[in-house]
C-alpha cells in the first residue's frame, strides 16, 4: 500500500512539473496571454477603464509566425516599447522596411524611391472592415451627436417618417434626401471638436430600399468628386468621378415589393460595392498613384460642401428606405500633439513604422526618435500580429529635421 500511494504521489508531481515546464515553453516560445493596458488600439481593442473599473482585453500573442515569414502592413503588433523596454506595446503595422511614409487627409500614402512617386496603402477586406466605425445613427465617439438636432435634411418627394424610415413619392422636379453634420475625425473617447483635423472623406452608407419606378441615386462627394450609386428599374450603374468619369453596369434592379440590401462605400480611394446580384467589387482611383498625397491633406481644408452624403429620387420613384447607416475609416492624423508637425517619415531597414488605431490618442511611431534596439515576440492568435523589430524612423529630410 505503501508503495503504491507513493508512487502515484510521485507520479502526480511528475506530471504537474511537465505541466509547467511544457507551459513555461510554450509562454516563452509559442504563446503568450497579453492584457491591453491603454485605450491606444480602442474601438479595436480595449484597454483598462479606471472609471468603469473594466479591465482591458486579453489576448493570446502567437510568437512562432514570424520565424516563417516577414510583418505584414495593417497587421497587429505587441512588442517593446522602444523607449522603455520594460514595457509591452500594441500597434497596427503601416510602414516596411525601407519605405517613406505619409499621412495625408486620414490616408497611409508610401513610397519606394524616396518620395518621387506615391501609393495609397489600401487595407485588405478584413481590415477595412475593422476599421470602419460607426457614426450615424449611433456614432461610437459621440452617442449624443444627433440628439439635438436633425440631421438629415429632406426636399421634394422625400420625407421622413416617425419610424425613422425615409419615404419617397418623386413626381416631376428635384427629390432630395442630405446628410446634414460633416463627418469629423473624432477621437474614441467621446469627446467632440476636432474639426481642424479635417473632415473624413472615406465612409460607407449601408441601407436596405424597396421600391419601384424612376430611380434611387446615392452621392458620395470627396472634395467635390461626386462618386454615384444609380439603382433604377431600367438600368442600374455606379459612377466613379476621375477623369475620364468611369461608369459600370450594375445587373440589380429596383423591383416593386422586393427589398434590396445596399452597401457603397469609398474608402482609400476606392469605390466598393455590395449588390445582391453583383456581389461585392472594387474600383480602385487609376489617379491615386498619380498624386502627390499632399494634394489630398491640402484639399482637407475645403469648404464643408466639398464633402457630402445625399440621396436624389428620379421621377416616377416610389420607395421605402430603411436601415440606413453610416460608418467613417479610421482617420490617421500626421501630428497628434506632439508629432512635431511631420507629415513623412523614412523607415530604415530593419524597422516599422507603428500606429495605434485611436489615432488622436496614441503614443506611437508619429512621436518616437531612433534608436538601435530591436526585439522579437509575435501575433496575436485570433488572427492579429505582433511586433519582431519596430523602431521610430527618421524623419524625411524633406521635413528638415536631422535624426535623433
């Protein structure tokens, strides 16, 4: 009996200490729980709330991806804070190794010659979606921005009923249906006025419409290029402004006591659709790798006309829309109180450049001065990623400022 107790004592701590040795490996090496300490990543993440008395999110960081390839841009990073090393940072990805970059009107504009020619940085679907916040009828900065006030506008044929629902009889002359407050690049804190900061071009409006005769038009304006939804009962199509103006046939038709899911959005510079029988496609801007990005953060202190969201009823239209929503992109801001002004910065090799998707409430790459150290851990496992070496870059010379 004796010998039996003690060997299934003994095999019992035998087991426990492989248990924790096999997790001290795997912590070490593979995965680690990580705690979101500030509201830098928020909406995406959340960090600690002391007046809420919440706790930040918690996540499991894969430290093995890394080994097998190369960060990609737009992927979400945990590594050392670059200068305190004692502490863990959580930043999304937008400069590699090598490049320039540039934040213009909200955009991550790159360069690999030195700032000669540009490209937008374009976020894959499933970061573009992330990354879409919503703004009306429940905004995630401001849930009381729309209470004091209207804020759509309706004329002609259209009207708004109790429901919320939007109503339209357009018989001859103009039917209009604005969007009426300007789409700020709010900060995730509920705090309002950051209106020198532009105003976000790239949103998407979301609705669903049943309705017959004339045709529903749908405006997206970006510093006065009028992108176009036109839904109709004899032809459908979307117009993309450039020059020259691209119009594609749309095979979804208006049709009497059948409702129809929308989506259209313009987002870096690209139009994208979701129709029920075109499915979802994209049309890039074939002038965006033209354009000094410059131009675009420029064009971001235009009149509050330059920028609009309507709908216009055809005559002969009768319809019903509902479940309409308006979601903004994120707005990365060059300066962030305390960026020193920059608007371009060269990532050296062997760096990134890190921003937090709270953009006007991030100490991040806008903010750091070189420095030689370098660090590795890895993602996330739920499909995010983390940092293996990220550093600030140098300013630009462009910008006349001679590294840290």
């Amino acid at each position: 009996m004796r010998h039996s107790a003690f060997t299934w004592i003994w095999d019992n701590i035998e087991a426990f200490a492989v248990a924790i040795a096999l997790a001290l490996v795997i912590r070490h090496f593979c995965i680690e729980a990580f705690r979101i300490p500030t509201d830098s990543m928020r909406p995406t993440l959340h960090g600690d709330d002391f007046q809420r008395r919440r706790h930040g999110d918690r996540i499991l960081v894969d430290k093995t991806i890394w080994e097998l390839r190369d960060p990609r841009r737009f992927e979400v990073a945990v590594f050392r804070y670059p200068l305190n090393t004692n502490k863990n940072f959580i930043k999304r990805i937008v400069g590699l190794p090598g490049e320039w970059v540039r934040l213009a009107d909200g955009d991550v504009w790159t360069s690999v010659d030195r700032g000669a020619t540009w490209k937008i940085a374009r976020k894959p679907a499933a970061v573009r979606e992330e990354l879409l916040f919503p703004y009306w009828p429940d905004s995630l900065d401001d849930p009381e921005a729309f209470r004091e006030g209207p804020a759509w506008e309706a004329s002609g044929g259209f009207r708004i009923a109790d429901s919320g629902e939007f109503l339209v009889e357009s018989a001859a002359g103009e039917s209009g249906l604005r969007f009426l407050p300007p789409v700020h690049p709010y900060d995730s804190d509920g705090h309002r006025g950051y209106r020198e900061k532009g105003i976000v071009g790239d949103v998407r409006v979301t609705f669903t419409v049943q309705g017959s005769g004339g045709a529903l038009l749908l405006h997206l304006v970006e510093h006065g290029r009028d992108h176009l939804l036109h839904l109709g009962t004899a032809e459908s199509y979307v117009e993309f402004a450039g020059d020259p103006l691209r119009r594609l046939p749309l095979a979804t038709r208006l049709r009497e006591g059948e409702e129809i899911d929308v989506s259209f959005a313009n987002i870096d510079d690209m139009i994208i659709v979701d129709l029920p029988e075109d499915g979802i496609f994209e049309i890039e801007d074939s002038e965006s790798g033209d354009r000094y990005p410059t131009e675009a953060s420029l064009a971001a202190g235009e009149a509050k006309g330059s920028h609009a969201i309507y709908f216009e009823a055809a005559p002969g239209l009768s319809a019903r829309i509902s479940d309409v929503r308006i979601d903004r992109d994120v707005f990365y801001d060059a300066d962030n109180n305390g960026g020193f002004g920059r608007e371009t910065w060269e990532v050296p090799e062997g760096h990134y450049f890190m921003l937090g998707d709270n953009t006007l409430h991030s100490s991040d790459s806008r903010k750091w001065t070189v420095n030689a150290r370098s660090w590795r851990t890895g993602p996330p496992s739920n499909g995010r990623r983390a940092a293996r070496r990220a550093t600030r870059p140098r300013p630009s010379p462009t910008e006349g400022r001679a590294p840290s």
